[in-house]
C-alpha cells in the first residue's frame, strides 16, 4: 500500500506540473471513463449508438486489485464528461487522485452509493485475512455481483448518461430498458435453477466476492476466503474444511473464480473426486472476450450454465 501512494504522490506531482495547460475548463461530454468491466458494461450498455464514447481504465485481463494510474489515466479522467467506479478497497487511489485534480465538471459515480452494501463475511471454515486496521468496518464492494443491484444502479445512472448527451434521450432510455429487461430474464433464469436444484449450497475452493448473488437467491456457500482478499495460499484447516464439506454433502462441484490459479479448488477436487468449474464475478473480462464484445449478460449465462452442474 505505502509503494502505491508514493507512486501516487509522484504521479499527481507530473499531472500538477504539466496539466497547468490542458486543464479543461469544460469536460468533454461525450467521454465517460470508468475503471473496471462492471462499470464499463452499464456505460456500454447505455451510450449504445449515442454520441459517448466509453474507455475503461483497467486493461482488459489485468487484476482489478492491483491497479495503478498512469498519468495519462489522471489526465483523462479530468477531462471526460462522467467518471464512473466502484469505490470500494481496491478503488482507494482514486480518492487520493480527486482531491488534487479539478474533476468539477466531472460527474462522479460511486457504484457502492447506489445500492444498499453488505459488510464482508466470515462464513464457517473460511479463513479471514489478517487486517491493517481491524477496527475499520469493511464493506463488500463487489455490488455488481447481483443482476438486481445491476438494474438499480442503471436506473439511477441513466439521466445523468442523457445529461451528457440529451439529444439521444429516447436512445439512452431504449437503451435502459433492452439491458434491463435482459437482466430481469437473467433474474428469473437463476430463480428457475435455483427453484428446482438439489442443494442450495456452494463450495468456493477460491476467493469469495459474491456476497451480493448468493444473498439475493438464497445460496448458501463455503469458500477459503472473503471478499477480495488478497491471501490466495490456504492453511490445511481450511482445506480439510472445505474437503469435509464435499464429502458430506456430496457436493458435485468445486468453484473457482476467474483469472484465479485454481489450486485450492483443484485441492479440494482430487481428494473428493470431484470436478472444478469457474464461477466468473466478472470483474475484469480477457482481451479476447473483450474485443469480442462479451457482456455481463453473457457471463451471467455462462454461470447459470455453471450453477445448474453446482447445485444438482
Ligand atoms: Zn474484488
């Protein structure tokens, strides 16, 4: 953390230095940057055939956990028109960044103001991260996570999208509502698999950022780890858990996150003859997939797909 805001101070030091002439006195409006593949999907899905164009920071396959502006990114979030994030743990730079740089005809938004959040959990045989502040509250911030908190967060970002650009109004609110609709479709998708499934309940051989979807269709779930903590070696206390609860409950599949090594899962499967499927939180997508123009809705399916092996 400490070489990250050293970098930082460095960083806004250049930006203070030469940004002296390319401070803007009005945003470009029709640029909406935003940092991560949750953020860019709601901004894709609104400013579609609209005059906006819509960059993300973070680049296609990297760790959203890790991510450092260049000043380049300093720069261009000046000067867009909207600056949309997350503004949980792995986005603390970014208050950092706005107190030293006029984003005043920058309109913020904060994904985790827009929906009611969920303090991070520490489920039975989970193993919680070791905290530099314990007495800090932690949220959860992966609110995205859950296709009904998709839907309100593009209910309340659609007017200040028209805002930047209100001459394709009736686009943007066509817009809302075709990705809203698609979201509801995934919506009850997952309540029909869920409905009829076996068992209500999953294994996480991995990372657990998924709080918001397992809470808001009843799931019941095991992992090794909260959140988005930064531990990725399990003890053997939490291995033989998780490796017991297979057993017992004869639970059919391990999961794993995406862009994860698998090794906990892999673990837990070959000493419960079992198989490991990845659950993606979608939190950053690849290169591939995103020249191909992959969408949340895409990767909701791939995991209802997913849920459908897991629960039965
Ligand atoms: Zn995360």
């Amino acid at each position: 953390m400490k070489k990250i805001k050293i970098l930082l101070v460095l960083i806004l030091g250049i930006v203070l230095v030469t940004g002296c002439n390319i401070k803007p006195k009005t945003a470009n409006k029709h640029t909406i940057m935003v940092t991560n593949f949750p953020c860019y999907d709601i901004a894709r899905a609104l400013t579609k055939d609209t005059n906006i164009e819509v960059k993300m920071l973070l680049k296609p396959g990297a760790e959203i956990h890790d991510f450092e502006p260049t000043p380049q990114d300093i720069i261009n979030i000046q000067k867009s028109g909207m600056f949309i994030y997350v503004g949980g743990e792995s986005d603390e730079w970014i208050n950092d960044v706005l107190k030293d740089i006029d984003a005043s005809s920058t309109k913020l938004i904060k994904l985790v103001d827009l929906v009611d959040l969920k303090e991070e959990e520490i489920v039975e045989g989970m193993e919680a991260e070791e905290e530099e502040n314990e007495e800090e509250e932690e949220y959860d911030e992966h609110v995205w996570t859950s296709p009904i908190n998709m839907i309100t967060m593009i209910n309340k970002i659609k007017d200040d999208v028209i805002n930047l650009d209100s001459s394709n109004k009736d686009k943007i609110n066509t817009n809302a509502s075709n990705y809203i609709k698609e979201l509801e479709t995934i919506d009850s998708k997952i309540k029909e698999v869920v409905k009829t499934a076996k068992r209500k309940e999953l294994i996480f051989g991995d990372r657990f950022p998924l709080r918001y979807f397992v809470d808001e269709y009843n799931i019941k779930y095991y992992a090794a780890f909260p959140g988005c903590s930064e531990q990725t070696e399990a003890n053997a206390k939490t291995i033989s858990y998780l490796i017991n609860k297979v057993k017992k409950d004869k639970v059919p599949v391990v999961l794993k996150i995406e862009l994860s090594t698998g090794n906990i899962a892999n673990t837990i499967a070959k000493e419960t003859n079992t198989k490991v499927l990845e659950f993606n939180t979608a939190h950053n997508i690849t290169q591939d997939d995103f020249d191909k123009g992959i969408t949340y809705i895409d990767i909701m399916n791939n995991n209802i797909e997913v849920l459908k092996e897991a629960l039965n």
